[in-house]
C-alpha cells in the first residue's frame, strides 16, 4: 500500500469553508466589470487579447497586401509598413499570447483544476486585468498619436528606436510603447504572484505536485520564468525612457543626426540588447510551456489513453524552463562576443532541444495505438504538432551558423518562427477554446463551424508559410516594404508571394467564422452538461456547469489519484476522474 | 550580466532544494488513494500572505540584479565618473535601519500582545521611514545643486534612476505600513495585526539589504571587492 503524502509546506485547506470566508459581489458591477472572480477575469483578460490580437490580425493583411502588391496601395508607405510590422510583432507576442495563456487560461484553469476556490488574493488579481487593459490602451493610442505607432522592429533596438529617422522614435510613438510595456509587467507581476502562489498554496487535500495535469505545470512553470524575466524588459523599458525623455545616455551613443550633434554620448546599445534577450528568450518558452502543458492534456482526453510519460514531461517542462535563461546570447552572435562565450550559449542552445523533443516523443506515444477521437480539440492537437516538429526542423538550419548565415534576415527566418511561435501556439488556444468552452458557457461550439474553421485556418496557415521558406532560400528579405530595383528574384517568387497574401485573407477571414461560432454557440450551441469530454480533471466535476462563484459548493473535492486515468483496464468506464477514491479492496496501489 | 545570474543562480537552488521536497520521483500512476485515507491539513504550513511576499520579494530582488548589472556594464566605457557620496547618505542609511529595528521590535510586541507598545513602535517605524525618504529627496537637491545633474554623466542617471526605484518600492511598503499603524491606532488588537507586522518588516529588512548594497555601489566598495574577487581568481 503507498501512503499519500502531501507535499511539505502545503497548506491544505480545510475541506469545508465558511461562507463568510469567500468574498461576495454585491452588484451587477462588481459581479461582472470590477470582479474578483478569477473565472471572471479569465474572460476579461480573455477578450482584451482576442480583440487587440484582431488588430495584429489586421496588421499583417495589410503588410501581406503590400509585399503582393507594391505600390497599390499608396498609404502604405515604407515608415507605415515599418510601424505595421513592430505593433504586429509586439502585440502577437506579448498582448495576445501572453496574455491570453497566463491571464486567460491561467484565471480559468488553475483555481478550478487544482479544487481550489478563487485566486488566492482576488483583489491584486482584479488589479491586474485593470492595468493590462490600461496597458492595451495607451499601446492601441499610439495609433492616433502624432507622429503614429513606433516602427523600430519588435525588438526595439536602440538607437534607432529613439531617432527621428525611425517612426514614432522622436514623436510619441516609442514613449507609449515603452510605457504600455511597462504597465503590461506592472499588471502581470500582480497576477503572476496569484497563480504561483495559488498553485504553491491553494491545492486541495490530495492533489500533490505529481498529480497536478500537465496544463497547470506548463502555466506554474511559464509564470514564474515570466515573473524573473519580466523585469528585464522593464529595466529595458524604463532605461530607454529615460534616454528618450530625459536626455541620459544609458544605450544612446554620441551621434550626429542631420547635422547636428545630439545631447547623448557614450551609451551602450550592446547593453540593451543584453536585457532585452535576457526577457526575450525565456518569452519564447513562456509562450510555449503553457501550450505544451494544454496539448498534452487535450492529447490524452481525447485520445482516452494516458499520457506517456508523464513524470518525464514535467521534468522536461522544468528543465526547459531553467535552460531558457541561460542562452539569451545566441541572439547576439552577430553584435560579437567572447567566442568562450559563443560556445557556451551555442552548447545551452542545443541542449534545451533535447528536453523538448523528448516532449514531441511523448505525445507521439500517447496517440500511438490510443482511441483517437478526431474532436476539434484534437484536431488543433494535432496541428499544433505537425506544425511544431516542422518549425522545429528548419530551426536546425538557423541553429548552424554555416546555414544560417545566408538565410537570416530572410523570409526563410520569419516563416521559421511564424511555425514555431505564431502557428503554433495558436492552433493550441484554437484547441483549448474549443475543449473548455462547453465549461466556461455550458454549451458545445457548432461542430460543423469549428470544422470549417479547423481546416482553412490549419491549411491556409501552412500555405502561407510554407512557401515562405522557398521565398527565403532565393534571398528574398525579411522586414522589407518592397524589393524595388534590387529584383533578383524570378518573376515567380512574386507569384508567390501574391499566393502567399491571399491565403492570408483567406484565413484571417475564416476567422469570422470562428468569432461568429463564439458568439451564436452562447445561445444555440447544444446543452454540453458537466463533462461532455468524460475528461478525468477536477475541472469537469464541479456541481454546477458554468462552475458558480467558489467553484465546489461546500465541500472542496479531494483528490485520489493523478490526472490521466483513461482507459484503466477493468475500471467500469473509460475514465475515472481524479476525485474518486480506489475501490475498497484491490486497488490499484495496493496490487502495485 | 554576472550579478543577475548569480542572483538566479541563489533562486535556481532555492527551486531545487523545494523541488527535492516534493517527491518529484513518485509514480503517480501507480498511487490511488481510497476514501479515507487522505491527510488533514498540516497546521506548521506558511501564512499565504507570507508566501507570496517571498514571491514579490524574489521579482524585486530580480529588478535589483538587473539595474545593478546594468550599472557594471555601462560603467566599463570610459565616460564615466563616479558620483561623490553626500554624507547625508549616512544619516538616511541609519534612519532606515531604525525603522527596520523599529518593525522588529514590533513584532515583537505584537507577539507579547502590548497593545501600546505596539502602537508607539508602529509609529516610530513609520516616522523614521518618511525620514529616510525625506533625507533621499534632500541627498538628490544637494548633489543637483552641486552640478551633479541627471544627463551629465551615466553614473549620475544611474544613482538618480535606482534610488528613485528604491524609493518607489519604500513608498509602496509605506502605503502597507500606514494601513497597519492606522488599524493599531484604531483600537486593532495586537494579535490581529501580527500577520501584517510580519509582512511589513519582512520587506523592511529585505529593502534595507538592497539599500546596502546599492550604497555600497555608489562608494564604489562594491568595485573593490569585484576586484579582490578577480585577483584571487587569477
Ligand atoms: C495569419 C497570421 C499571420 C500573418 C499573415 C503574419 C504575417 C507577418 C508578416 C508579413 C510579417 C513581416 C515580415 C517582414 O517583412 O519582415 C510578420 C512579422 C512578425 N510576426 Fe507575424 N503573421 C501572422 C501571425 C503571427 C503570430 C500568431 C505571431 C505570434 C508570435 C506573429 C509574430 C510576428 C513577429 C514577432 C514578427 C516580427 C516583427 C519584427 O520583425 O519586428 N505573427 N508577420
Ligand atoms: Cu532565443
């Protein structure tokens, strides 16, 4: 027989909880605008990033529009294409994705699939969703500021940043994105110490560390990087305001601009570049944690077998997160370095892909020989893999420096990371939202829309980037608002590229179909029950469906086993959730 | 960028030594509890409240390393002139530490229950904090009236800039600490403000140790013990 251990230094909350301990909305505003129901601010922070992400969306129609059709359309100047390209970039990365991973899936899953109540500090949560959608606004202001949006590339390089050669960097464009980004860490810090320490101290009676679903281990683990490699970009941010603002020179070198002599001298672009990498490696993962974390969970529910593997996924999640920080230098190979240096970073590099093909392996062998439900879930799944594996292989190119010098700056890189950390990440939200829907309303997403979605936006998304690489192996350049005189190019890498933008429409407009299907399911969508997936996790076992404010009711579920019992031979059905003890005599752990 | 890696080196085994509590090797698969048999609560486990501080504490100890790696790297390049330290920094160094003995005296008192004691010591923490900032804002006028102005030199950006952080997070922990004297003085029994107390001189202390560090940064003490460093390496 094994015993059960908690975890040490666990506060295990009592299975009962008065009612007086749960804060109580008392009207219609605090119950749904200023809540501290974290199930609540999951969908705040939840549509704020859908609808910013829209404008990202946007972005990249009109930029594809220009790259197939020069001088069409004549308001898409170089400078506006550069501000096109920056806001994209930016808001993909940090204010859709990020966002809607940690403050989305996060607020939702992480209180209800550990059997905890709420957050465990509602209000600093509440604060949270409030200085995020104060961040999305000052950045959505720079639109209409003079001057328009910052245009210095996402990764916001100085000097250029803060000339008047570039957009926005001697207008108002760079201090709102400096600014926004600093109320977006402001924001995230407030919520990340709620998930973290939700998770460290909120767990009900029985659900050990182990037992926890590979969602919550992707989310807890990206968090915690976010929160230590947050400040990097904030020192950055600040750092850069103050050069911009107040005339220091932390990054700004002596330089002459238009015949004159600018206040600066002295700074340290390299140092930028430092702390900016040093936030925007771990970004990469932070991203990616929590949509390998989702994956595996819509993997196995929907493939009814469990995960393979599962101690040695969260070890991988671990492992990856702690590598993550210790190779922010491969971004900076051509700003020279030490070569002792060069080797360490290349060498870290290297060794985090081992963990995360290990990952790629296990949810191969899940589905091997699983009962696979093609489900909308899985569907995403799926996708997410194929266009993972296939980012990841061009990304052996990039990462050998004879490969990756002709290519870099190329189409060929941003069709790399548009599979790895575009696609990708998206087919998994796509997933997720379809998997947890039925919880968060109560109903099913129309099947036949989802299908309709599923596969213009999984093959209208390999269609565009795919031939992307093509376009890079001819040298056609990244970040650039036409090719002009320097055409080199055959007349067919310009066919393509007008096939490229099409798909582009194409898919940004299945995405109507996506919004509609949201928006129609709320009322029409078929009545889902409680677990309409018959998923093992606590998520799926709550009284009512929507899950009501305190989540359990009065009594706090207990947990008796790990996430992932499908298909357990001889059990009566195909799934016992975590939340139901072992049969008297012979149980499982008894026999083991 | 060594000091912040040394710092996440100290979060890094921080992490392990948790993990390594967690029985991290355990076969989940293989453990069903049955009904019953599952544990109550353990009462020795941590406040939240005080969990989550230790979280922030580690994201401000983070900022720190970073604005502190920063202030290395850019001190390399050859325009750099230290700034010369007021000797007001002293005095403001000593009225922060009296108000972090201050908060551990009071928590002292809270836990003996004197509900005066507690009062007088609460106020005397907030006063000599307010003190602090007071001398900070004074430290700035005196070095701007001697030339020492912001843009002139990076190492004037840089002491403006982080005693300026600084000071935001000790006005922060002020908003907490008034709140906490305003309870006590409102007839709050000490027991009931102990939690708080602890919070607050917590972060007192762990301020307090940054403000060290950062002074000893500007006095360029920080350099010679790099340098000490380096020679017994080589
Ligand atoms: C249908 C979807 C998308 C399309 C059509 C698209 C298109 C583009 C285009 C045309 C560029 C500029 C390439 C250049 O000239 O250098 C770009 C850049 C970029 N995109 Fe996307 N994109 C999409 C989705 C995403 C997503 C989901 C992400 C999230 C990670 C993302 C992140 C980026 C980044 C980081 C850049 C680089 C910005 C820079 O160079 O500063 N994109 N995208
Ligand atoms: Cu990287």
């Amino acid at each position: 027989m094994v015993e059960i251990q908690s975890g040490i230094g666990t506060a295990i909350p009592p299975a009962e909880t008065e009612d007086m301990e749960l804060y109580h909305p008392k009207s219609w505003w605090t119950k749904y605008v200023f809540s501290q129901d974290a199930k609540i601010i999951a969908i705040q922070y939840s549509l704020t990033a859908i609808a910013i992400g829209l404008v990202a969306l946007v972005l990249s129609w009109l930029m594809r529009l220009q790259l197939a059709f020069p001088g069409a359309f004549t308001f898409i100047d170089a400078e506006r294409y550069y501000q096109f390209i920056t806001m994209h970039g930016m808001i993909m990365v940090i204010y859709l994705l990020t966002a809607l991973f940690l403050g989305g899936f996060g607020n939702y899953l992480i209180p209800l699939m550990i059997g905890a109540r709420d957050m465990v500090f509602p209000y600093a949560n509440m604060l949270s969703y409030w200085v995020y959608l104060l961040a999305v606004l000052v950045l959505a202001a720079s639109f209409f500021a003079p001057g328009g949006p910052t245009g210095a590339g996402w990764t916001l390089y100085p000097p250029q940043a803060v000339l008047s050669g570039t957009p926005g960097g001697q207008d108002w464009g760079i201090i709102l994105m400096l600014s926004s980004l600093i109320l977006f860490i402001i924001g995230f810090t407030m919520g990340g110490l709620n998930y973290v320490v939700t998770v460290l101290q909120a767990r009900t009676r029985g659900m050990t560390l182990m037992r926890m679903p590979l969602t919550i281990w992707g989310i807890f683990t990206a968090t915690v990087m976010a929160l230590l490699a947050f400040p990097a970009l904030f020192v950055a941010a600040v750092m850069m305001l103050f050069d911009r603002v107040l005339g220091t020179s932390f990054f700004m070198p002596a330089l002459v601009e238009m015949g004159t002599l600018l206040p600066h001298q002295g700074g340290s672009p390299l140092l930028f570049q430092h702390l900016f990498w040093f936030f925007g490696h771990p970004e990469v993962y932070i991203v990616a944690l929590p949509a390998f974390g989702i994956v595996s969970d819509l993997i196995s529910t929907h493939a009814r077998k469990n995960i393979f593997g599962y101690r040695m996924m969260v070890w991988a999640i671990v492992i990856i997160g702690g590598l993550s920080f210790i190779v922010w230098a491969h971004h900076m190979y051509v700003s020279g370095m030490n070569p002792a240096f060069g080797f360490f970073f290349a060498t870290t590099t290297l060794i985090i892909a081992v963990p995360t093909a290990i990952k790629v392996y296990n949810w191969v062998l899940t589905l091997w020989r699983g009962d696979i439900h093609l489900t909308l879930p899985m569907l995403f799944a799926l996708a997410f893999i194929v266009t993972f594996v296939n980012g990841g292989l061009t990304g052996l190119f990039l990462g050998n420096v004879v490969v990756d010098v002709p290519l870099s700056d190329t189409m060929f890189v941003v069709a790399h990371f548009h599979m790895v950390m575009g696609i990708a990440p998206i087919m998994v939200i796509f997933g997720a939202i379809y998997h947890w829907y039925p919880k968060i309303t109560g109903r099913m997403l129309n099947e036949t829309m989802g299908q309709i979605h599923f596969w213009i936006t999984f093959l209208g998304a390999y269609a565009i980037f795919f031939p992307m690489h093509y376009l890079g192996l001819m040298g056609v350049p990244r970040r650039y608002h036409e090719m002009g005189e320097t055409i080199f190019n055959p007349p067919s890498a310009h066919m393509l590229n007008i096939f490229i933008t099409v798909m582009a429409l194409v898919v940004g407009a299945a995405q109507i179909v996506f919004l509609f299907n949201l928006a129609w399911s709320l009322r029409k969508g078929k009545p889902a029950g409680g677990n309409p997936w018959r998923a093992t996790t606590l998520e799926w076992q709550t009284p009512q469906t929507p899950p009501v404010h305190g989540n359990w009711g009065k009594e706090l579920p207990v947990v008796y086993r790990w996430a992932y019992d499908y298909s357990v031979p001889g059990a009566a059905e195909d799934f016992i959730p975590q939340n139901q003890p072992a049969p008297d005599r012979l149980s499982r752990g008894a026999l083991a | 960028m060594s000091v912040i890696l040394i710092f996440m080196a100290g979060i890094a085994v921080i992490i392990t030594w948790w993990m390594a509590q967690q029985r991290l090797t355990s076969k989940p698969w293989l453990e069903v509890g049955r009904a019953g048999d599952v544990p109550d609560g353990s009462s020795s486990a941590p406040a939240t409240e005080k969990i989550g501080l230790y979280v922030f504490l580690a994201v401000v100890g983070a900022l720190f390393s970073l604005l502190i790696s920063a202030y290395f790297m850019r001190m390399d390049t050859a325009d750099w002139w230290s700034v010369p330290i007021p000797n007001l920094l002293w005095v403001n160094t000593a009225a922060l530490a009296a108000s972090s003995v201050a908060l551990h005296w009071t928590k002292a008192e809270t836990r003996e229950n004197r509900g005066e004691a507690t009062r007088v010591a609460l106020l005397a923490a907030l006063a000599t904090a307010v003190l602090f900032l007071i001398g900070q804002v004074l430290a700035w006028r005196e070095l701007a009236a001697a030339g020492y102005l912001l843009t002139n030199n990076p190492a004037n950006s840089f002491f403006y800039m982080i005693t300026g952080l600084h000071g935001l997070h000790i006005i922060g922990g002020l908003a907490v600490l008034s709140r906490t004297t305003w309870k006590a003085w409102n007839g709050a029994e000490p027991s009931g403000l102990r939690l708080s107390v602890e919070l607050c001189a917590i972060y007192w202390h762990f301020m307090l140790l940054v403000w060290l560090i950062l002074f000893a940064l500007f006095a360029g003490w920080a350099n010679d013990f790099i340098d000490i460093c380096r020679q017994l390496l080589t």
